[in-house]
C-alpha cells in the first residue's frame, strides 16, 4: 500500500494520510481517517481513527488521549505522585494500596515474567540505573552488580489482590513498568475509541502500536519492522488487523566502548546486556502481552524465544539474532512482505 511512511519508534506505521501539521484527515469511501499526535509518557504518540465523519473521529482521538493521561498518572515512576512512585518510595517500610489498573498491570507483568523465566523482569531498574545508558554511560564492577541483586528479585515482589497493594519487601526495590506499560496503555486507549464510537483506529507509543479495525477499502494497518542496523531501513511489512506489535532493540539506547556495544536491555541473571539478538518483534491480540514478550524473549535468545513464541496460541514474532539473521514465527511465514 502506498502511502507516507510514519515513524513510531521502532516500528513504521504506513497509512497515507494529508499531513496539516501533528493533524490529518483523508475521506476513504465513506468514512474519514482522522490523525493526531501528541507528547505522552516521554515519547510522541500518534492516534488514527477510522469514522463515519469528522466529528465522530476527533471525539475517539480525544478519548485515546485522555485515557493514556489518566494511566500515565497512575504508573509513570516519573510523575512523584503517581501510584509506583509511592510503591517504589514504600520500598522495605508498609504495602501500599493501588488502582484495579495498577494492579492488573503489575500482576500481569508477574505472569510475564513467569512465562519468560525471568527474562522480563520490572524489578530491575536498579542495574539499569546503576548502567546509566544514556546520561554517565559507565560500566559497573561484577562487585557493584552482584550487591544490586537481592533488590532485582521478581520473585519478591507481593501482590495481594484482595487488599489491593503492592510491597516491595527490600528497601531500594522499585518497580518500572517502562517495558510493559506502554503495550498496556494501547489496549486501553483503543477500547476507549471503540466506546466512542471509532470504527477502526491505531494507537502508536514509540514502539508499541495497537490496531482495531482496518483502514477504508484495505485489509487492515500496513506496519513497517525496522532495520536493527540500518537508520531509516524497513526489512518487511505485515498488515495488521485487531492485533497489536512491539518492538524491543539494542538500537534505541546504547553506547559503544572499545568496539563493544552496551545497551539498555540487560539480562536479569548477569545483570549485563543481553548479548544474542539484535531485536525482537512481537505481534499478537493485546499490547499489554507482546510488550512484555519482546523484551523477554530478547533475553532469552532466539532459540528458547521462538520455542516460547510457537507454545503460544495467537502470537507471532520476528527475531534478528546477533549476526544479523531473520528468524520467523511458523504463522508469519505467509504474512510478512518486502517493503
């Protein structure tokens, strides 16, 4: 299909939109394809809606919107206020009582972790920071990682569902939800636009995209898997339709010392980068599942990962390993094409 290609993060989303700043609206048969963009959660997000008329598609933007600001106030570790951020200060002192959002989402992330046997872990942001990726771009001792580990433990982390809390039994343990809750906040906004009244949308946080319908006259959301090592390079395109896709890579948050690459994806075992991919694709029903999975299975490498991908019904992904290879998922065989 073409069309202007969109940048969402570590995907390309392609719709053929008339571009009017962060807004666009193109009549296709008889609906119209409504665009906005807007700043959430550190990161641009881009919603599209497919409705009757023009009214009909900004009010189902709008309500995509205000659902990711509601959420980003519960479980963003950078607001002070938000939910985590009293969990994450209460660590090793009292629980502390949650949303139902908050909760589910925390308890899924559990189930994640279970699923990946660890490789997803939303406890381990104390190695992250001692990494410091981005800002000090340092290399911590096996001394300074091995101290970190008792406050990286998944495991210890007590949910009671009846109560409604959340404790983090060590002081020092905090929770992030950078890895999951991005997929999370999709799926929430999409059912938002389905109430009021979209008829298909999409709903892009950097590289987390979630779709519901199809656009007018096509199969559903053309979306572009980024090139692991070329800038701007597309290495094929899947149409997707009531499915949402993730992206996790070594490419968004790195540094490079002595010919060795150091990114933000560590493994929670060493607490180093996980070394055999160069990034996974996840695609499957709900945001909230594939956003987990792809930094999971980045962790536990190409071959335990697609044994995991193939165990489970409904789901399909792409790896790139650490040569640079293509592996697919047994259902995307037929579904992926050149871009």
């Amino acid at each position: 299909m073409a069309g202007k290609v969109l940048h969402a993060g570590t995907l390309f989303l392609f719709l053929s939109l008339v571009m009017t700043g962060c807004a666009g609206v193109t009549p296709l048969s008889h609906n119209v394809v409504v665009k906005r963009a807007q700043m959430h959660m550190g990161t641009l997000v881009t919603i599209t809606a497919v409705a009757s008329d023009l009214e009909a598609g900004h009010k189902a933007i709008q309500a995509g919107f205000n659902e990711i600001k509601r959420l980003e106030r519960l479980l963003s570790t950078w607001i002070p206020e938000s939910e985590l951020s009293q969990v994450n200060a209460e660590s090793g002192r009292r629980p502390v009582t949650v949303s139902r959002e908050t909760l589910d989402l925390v308890a899924q992330s559990m189930e994640i972790a279970r699923l990946t046997e660890g490789g997803f872990n939303i406890a381990v942001g104390p190695a992250v920071d001692a990494w410091s990726i981005t800002e000090q771009q340092r290399i911590p001792s096996d001394e300074e990682l091995q101290r970190l580990k008792v406050l990286v433990d998944v495991a210890a982390i007590q949910i009671d569902m009846t109560g409604q809390t959340i404790f983090l039994p060590h002081k020092g343990m905090k929770i992030d939800v950078g890895g999951i809750g991005k997929g999370y906040t999709a799926d929430r906004a999409a059912e938002e636009m389905k109430k009021a009244g979209a008829q298909g949308g999409v709903v892009a946080l950097s590289g987390d995209i979630k779709t519901f319908g199809a656009l007018p006259d096509a199969a559903g959301f053309p979306v572009g898997i980024k090139h692991p090592r070329k800038e701007g390079a597309v290495i094929a395109v899947i149409d997707l339709q009531n499915e949402a896709i993730s992206t996790a890579g070594d490419y968004e948050r790195f540094f490079e010392r002595d010919g060795v690459r150091y990114h933000h994806i560590l493994d929670p075992q060493t607490l180093r980068p996980a070394r055999s991919c160069q990034s996974v694709t996840v695609i499957g029903k709900e945001g909230v599942l594939v956003d987990g999975l792809d930094t999971g299975i980045f962790v536990l490498g190409p071959e335990r990962g697609m044994a995991l991908i193939e165990r489970l019904a409904g789901v399909e992904a792409v790896i790139i390993n650490d040569q640079g290879t293509m592996i697919l998922s047994s259902g995307l065989r037929s579904r992926l094409r050149a871009p």
